[in-house]
C-alpha cells in the first residue's frame, strides 16, 4: 500500500477496460546519401530479413532513408548496427539531423491495446498500397503541460478528429511515437504519415496548422523527411 505523499510509478502501456502491457515496437528513421543505386541495398535488406522499409529521399537524388522496426531496443545498437556499418551501407554518408528514434505508446482509450501498440503501426508502415511518407519529429510547448487535463483532452480531439478523417477517407494515415529523452533535439514525438499520394499528405499538415495545438501549443516542428518506399519487407 502507497504512503502518502509516496510517488507511484506506473511504465505498463493501459488501454480500455484495463488492458495493460509492457510490449512496443521502436521504430528508428535513418537518413543517408551518396547512394548512385540502391539496389544492393535491397539484396541486403532482402537477405537479412529485418522488419523495414527502404524510401528513395524526394529531395536527394543520392538520398534513402531506412525505417527499421522492433520490438526490442537493443536490435538497433546490435543488428542494425551490423547492418549500417557493413557494405553497401557503410559507404554512404549518414544525415544525423533526419534520424529519428520512437516507440509505440497508448492513450488509455484503446479497444484494442496489443492492435495498437504492435500491429496497426507495422501494417501502415508496410502496406505496399501506401508508398508515400512524411515523417518528421514535434516538440509540444511547455504551456500544454500547465493546461488541465479537460482543456488538453478538448486539444488533442480537434488534432484527431481531423487526422482520423484523412485516415477513412484513405487519404493519409498516421504512425505516432513517443521520443521523450530519446531526440538530441528533445523532441517529444515522432510522426509518420503515409498514402497512396503525396499531396493529401502535405494537404493534412497544412490543415493541422490551424488547430489549436499546432498554432499554440506546438514549440518545434521538424525537420521533415519525404520519400517514396522502393521496398518494403513483408508483413509477417
């Protein structure tokens, strides 16, 4: 039993009808150029069976970016860093202001908590049908934090009411991640929005820019990668 004024910790993910879990996925973006073909890299990718997807980066023409997935944290510092330092990856140059490093998180609402956490962000990464993605980091300014937890609630359901129309209407659809002392930049999430085009993609960002979070409560907002999926592992 908690003494008063004790601190309880509480670090399980909770969703409806008291749903707990202590899994996740991570999810990092790695940005490199000076890659003249990527087709070596797909045979690596192909070949080392990691859960990813390789972009083309619209904005370098010698550009990708790397979005690797898993469950356990130290795949990135042993796998993955076998792979990224090893040729073809070794040879290309990383742009460590795009890299981007998250987990899955829940609100305490989902009917689904397991769904949420582990298998929707893998299926809207890798859907083949949804080559397009924007991803980019967001810093929440401080006085969010001071707001109630009613006025927050009524900020944060104008940002999703409008992310989930683009979503039913197939126009773009979102993964989220939690970063909090995970960004050099101290960023507090990581977004992912991807679809079958580009232009509902930055249409929906133009839209968020007049609801209340981003026009007033939003410190930082990027920078943005863009890159269109030459591969993408199977969903397993």
């Amino acid at each position: 039993m908690s003494t008063p004024g004790e601190i309880k910790i509480e670090v399980q993910e909770r969703g409806a009808k008291g749903q707990r879990s202590d899994r996740r996925l991570w999810m990092q973006l790695q940005v490199l150029g000076g890659c003249g073909d990527p087709k070596p890299l797909v045979r690596a990718l192909e070949a080392s069976r990691l859960e990813a997807v390789l972009y083309q980066d619209v904005n370098d023409p010698r550009g990708v970016g790397l979005l690797a997935i898993h469950e356990n944290p130290t795949f990135f510092v042993n796998e993955l860093r076998g792979l990224l330092t090893a040729e073809p990856f070794a040879g290309l140059v990383l742009k460590p202001e795009l890299t981007m490093f998250g987990r899955t998180y829940s609100s305490g609402f989902e009917p689904d908590l397991e769904d949420w956490l582990l298998h929707r962000p893998r299926r809207t990464a890798l859907n083949p049908a949804w080559p397009w993605a924007i991803w980019y980091p967001l810093r929440r300014a401080g006085a969010f934090a001071r707001l109630s937890p009613e006025e927050q609630g009524a900020v944060i359901r104008e940002h999703s009411v409008l992310g989930h129309a683009y979503g039913d209407a197939d126009l773009a659809h979102d993964i989220r991640l939690a970063c909090h002392g995970l960004d050099v930049r101290d960023n507090d999430f990581v977004i992912g929005l991807v679809g079958r085009n580009l232009h509902p993609l930055s249409h929906l960002i133009q839209a968020m820019r007049k609801t209340v979070q981003t026009s007033q409560y939003l410190q930082s907002l990027g920078p943005f990668f863009v890159g269109h999926a030459l591969w993408q592992s199977p969903l397993r």
